[in-house]
C-alpha cells in the first residue's frame, strides 16, 4: 500500500485508453482500468479523480508547454509569431504520440459528453495564451484574438492530421493552416 | 387550455431574465417564470424544454441569420467577406437588443454550467458557418478557418462590447477586430 509503482500514471492511461477503444467508455470501469494496468483502485484515484480525468491529464501539461513557448519566444516575435511557436510545440508533442494521441480522438469522437469537456479545455487554453501575450506586453484585443485564432488553427491543423493517411507531419500542417488564415484575412476588403 | 397567447415566448423569456438576474439562475423555477409572465407552466412547456433553453432559444435564430449572410454575401466575395458580412448581421441583432443581451449574458457569466452551454452553442455556430462557406465552394481548411476565425472574432468583439460603457456600437466593434486579425497575422514570419 503507497508503495511505489513505477510510471502508474502512464500505465493507467494506456490501460483505459485500451479499454474505451475495446469495451467503450461508458462501459469500462475504474477497478476495470486498475486491473488492466496490473495496479489497484486505490493507485488510480491517486492519480486520477475520475475514468474522464485520464483522457484530460495531458491537458495541463499542452497547455504549460504552449505557454511556456510563447514567454520564451524571443523579443522582436510579434504576437503571431509567439502564437506560432506555441502551436510548433503542441505539433511536436502530439506528432511524437500519434498512437495514442489517435486512440484518445477516437474514444472522445464517440461520446458528446467528452466531446463538451475537450471543449471547456480548448477554451481554457486560448485564456492561458492569451494571458501569456498579455505577460509580453501585447495589449488586448490583439492578444485575445491571436491567442484564440491560434486555438482555431490548432484545431483544424489537428483534425486534417487525425484524417489524413499519416503523411502530413502535424507541426507542418499548424504551419499551413496559420498562412492560410493570414492569406484569407488579406483578402479581406 | 391551448388558447393563443399573444407573444408567450417573448413574455416567458423577459421574465425568466428578470428572476435570473433578481433570485439567481439556480433558484428560479419554471412556475416562478410562469406566473411572473402571467402564464401557466403548460405554456412554458409548450415553447421550451426547460428553464435553461429560455437562454440559449436564441441561438438558433443567430445561427439562421449568420449563415443567411454567408449564403447571400454578393459572389465575388472572398470567404473572409463572407463572415465579415455575417458578424455585420450579428452585431446589429444584438446591439438592437443590449439591454436583453446584457441581462443575459449577466446571468450566464455567474454560472459555469450555462458558459459550458453557451460555448458548445459557439462550436455549433462555427460549424455551420463553415458548412455554409462550403456550400458557396469556399474549400477546407479555408472553410473552417475563415468560420472558427470569425466566431473568434465575434466572442472578443462582443466582450469589449458587454465591457464598454456602451459608446462604442457591435458592428463597428466587429469590424475592427477583424481588422486587428488581418494586421496580426500580416505580421507572420
């Protein structure tokens, strides 16, 4: 009991993401996933709150590390460029975990309930870059609109990436997507 | 019993706001609304689902309206022009009724269940301003993009709006943030 286990948290994620694809999400339960993963309940919930927690876990960690790229962005970036590093990080990352990251989208594709909580998520990431411009000085509304037009870029980016054959590389298609948006905005009169 | 009301879901939906915003949202029930609009709860029911579909009633019709735009924006415009022109249609409905909108929006900031709802009505929205830039041929990612951009554009406009001492109109709000969008990302390197 409280002994150590070594990268339960990891563990218990793959375990669950397993089950939802297997059983579906509704279906699996918390003594279901700790089994699965060789672990007890009692490590899950030290963990995680929930069987919903597991799949939003890594939200924290997209959010610090996109934050982080756009403090660290160097002086002269314009907000779009802070902006751009930013949506480059949450490329690499999410390039890096293809498998996994696909197996998330496809549990949460089946259910609105998840659907909704990725919302709030995404939501709650365009406050925090928009928060971490207004830390460099940049001044609303330019702030709030390039940190939430980013978050629309990464979201179309990530959906033409989980549809393609696994060609496109996703940092290359956020990098797309940001001059698209520049190209359609130019036009207009 | 089932005898004709004049202007029911306009009377229901003023007196839901003014509970709201008098008792709170969590502690006005439907027979309160009811007899405030001098109504039985049957009528209630007959125009919406439950308390909290008296706030977000609206949304469908703002859907109507932006994706009217689209569909109607003269052919040679550009997909931005497009949105630009539906956002011009939003920001006159809305600043036609500021009094409502704010009581509405007063209500839904101090309950984290209904900016859920309403930010699961802005996903919608984006979704089918997008469907309606497709069917004028306008392309993914463009589509999207220019659609989730403009939704973008319409939230922040609108919080400067609620925010403002009430000088400055929606429209014209809309129309510069825009703007600030096409400068911003004309700035990507």
């Amino acid at each position: 009991m409280g002994r150590w286990e070594p990268n339960a948290r990891g563990r218990l994620e793959q375990a669950a993401l397993e089950l939802y694809v297997e059983r579906g999400y509704a279906q699996t339960t918390v003594a279901e996933i700790a089994a699965r993963a060789g672990l007890t309940e009692r490590t899950f919930f030290r963990h995680f709150a929930d069987k919903r927690e597991v799949l939003f876990g890594g939200a924290g960690t997209l959010q610090e590390l996109m934050t982080g790229a756009v403090a660290d962005a160097p002086e002269p970036a314009s907000p779009i460029d802070a902006v751009a590093a930013a949506l480059q990080t949450a490329g690499a990352m999410f390039q890096e975990r293809r498998e996994a990251v696909l197996r998330r989208q496809s549990v949460i594709a089946a259910n609105p309930e998840l659907q909704e909580r990725e919302l709030i998520k995404l939501a709650t990431l365009g406050s925090a870059l928009a928060e971490a411009l207004r830390r460099r000085g940049v001044t609303d509304p330019a702030a709030s609109l390039a940190a939430e037009s980013g978050v629309a870029v990464l979201r179309i980016a990530f959906e033409q990436w989980i549809g393609d054959t696994g060609q496109a590389e996703l940092p290359q298609l956020m990098r797309a997507s940001l001059e698209e948006l520049r190209a359609l905005t130019s036009a207009l009169r």
